[in-house]
C-alpha cells in the first residue's frame, strides 16, 4: 500500500511545500513519478467512522492535497477493488480533524459502516509526482538512521504527525526506540532515497539504556555463597557463664558445703 502522504522533514510547515531547514537535501535524485501500488493507485484516506443516516463517512486524511482529491466528482475506490466510490458532497471537519465524504454508491448508514476501517484509493496520474526534495512516507520508513559520528541507531519504522510536525520512530539499534521530530535541530541529513539519514544524538539528548547482564556473564557480580555443611548448636546462656542450670541436684550434692565446717 502506498500512501500519498509526502514528508518534508520540516516541522510546522505544509505538507506540498519543500523541505525547510535540512543541511543536506537529495539534489541528485529529482521527484521523478510518485511510486504507486501494484494497481497503480495512491491511497489517499481511512475511513474512520460514518456521519449521519444518509451514508457519509469521516475519514483520516492521507493526502497532502484533500481539497483536490476530496472533490465533489472525483471517484475512490476501495483499496485492492474496482468498485467506484464517487464523492457527491465533501466538507472539512470543523470541530477536529479529517473530512466528511458521501458518496453516490452508499445511501445508508449500514452500506457507510461497511467501509469503516478501510482505506480509500485513487487512479495514480501525471500530477501524482512530488516536489523536489519531498518524499512519500513509504519511502522514508525502512531507511537507515546513523548519529554524526557514523554510528548506526536503527531504521526509521513509522511516521506520524503530532502538533502539525512529522515525527519519525527510530528503532533497531543500541538506543532502543526514539522519536526524532522532523526539523533541523536533529535532523542534519535527509536523504531517503539514497539511504541516509543523520540525526544529532547530543541535540536529542539520547543515552544509552542500561545493559542488563546475562545470567551466564562472566562479569555479573555474585551473591555471596552460603556455608554448606551441618550447623553448630548455639550454647545457652548459662552453658557461656558456667553457671549450672537451676534444679540440677547431682551437682550440688556433690560440692562441699561450707556450714559443715564450721559445724566441726
């Protein structure tokens, strides 16, 4: 599946201006052909839920052009069918995000709930190429991400937008998993289609994570073992001050009694 949702590793500005901010953008490699699906088809929204009796649906916008492909007479399909979708009626959501759409094939909520969950496609053509410099979201996850000093931290594994801005998942390497916004104070190279991207560790602060050591690690510290072997009886108190223990007549009788004497 291929998203029509060009990245600009820029934060904050639109989505169809080129990129702003990055040292090192691609010149060599021109926008070229939007790359398509095997069907040749873009997708360009994900219906989310259904709005109304009469069969609108709100969809999540997958496309940097709404105004374009959400107008009255264009037609969708589903994605991986040939089925029509043609859009009668559009309307921005004005109290969130997203658009409402209807369409003339759906006319009921039931056939709108139908569609929740999927994801609506278009004909790819000629206005599908990109800007200069600007880059489709499939294009930029699976690429290797490396620090300034060449050290690799991962490969870029999701782009989602948060506050207006691009944010990119980084993972698969010693950092773990990491957020890298789309602006030039991380970013210092930006080059998907030749395979680069270089980030600034110390500007997105990122440490280490604690190593947990291995159970067979040589270097793991050892709790200290316990003596093995039977136990040795604690004496008493009594037994520690010689003092026989109270009631014991075999020992008395057998001490010399110091009034006998005086007796004599």
């Amino acid at each position: 599946m291929t998203r029509e949702e060009p990245t600009e590793a820029a934060g904050g500005a639109q989505l169809s201006e080129l990129p702003r901010g990055l040292a090192t953008p691609e010149p060599e490699v021109g926008p070229g052909p939007a790359p398509t699906t095997a069907s040749g088809r873009l997708v360009v929204a994900l219906v989310r839920g259904v709005h109304g009796l009469r069969g609108a649906v709100r969809v999540e916008i997958l496309t940097d052009r709404p105004e374009q492909r959400y107008a009255v007479g264009s037609v969708l399909h589903r994605e991986g069918a040939d089925d029509r979708l043609t859009v009668v009626w559009s309307s921005a959501v004005s109290d969130g995000p997203g658009w409402r759409l209807q369409f003339a094939e759906v006319h009921d909520r039931s056939a709108a709930g139908d569609l929740k969950g999927v994801y609506l496609e278009i004909d790819a053509g000629p206005d599908a190429a990109l800007p200069r410099g600007a880059y489709f979201w499939h294009e930029v996850v699976g690429t290797t991400v490396t620090s300034t000093d060449g050290t690799v931290l991962g490969t870029i594994q999701d782009v989602y937008r948060s506050g207006g801005a691009e944010i990119y998942t980084v993972a698969g390497g010693d950092y773990g998993e990491f957020d890298v916004p789309a602006v030039r104070d991380f970013i210092r190279i930006f080059a998907p289609r030749r395979g680069e991207i270089v980030v600034d560790t110390i500007a997105l602060d990122l440490a280490l994570p604690k190593r947990r050591r291995a159970p067979d690690d040589p270097d793991r510290p050892r709790a200290p073992r316990r003596r093995t072997g039977p136990r040795r009886a604690r004496p008493t108190s009594a037994a520690a001050s010689g003092t026989p223990p109270a009631g014991d007549d075999g020992d008395a009788a057998e001490r010399p009694n110091p009034f006998d004497i005086l007796a004599d």
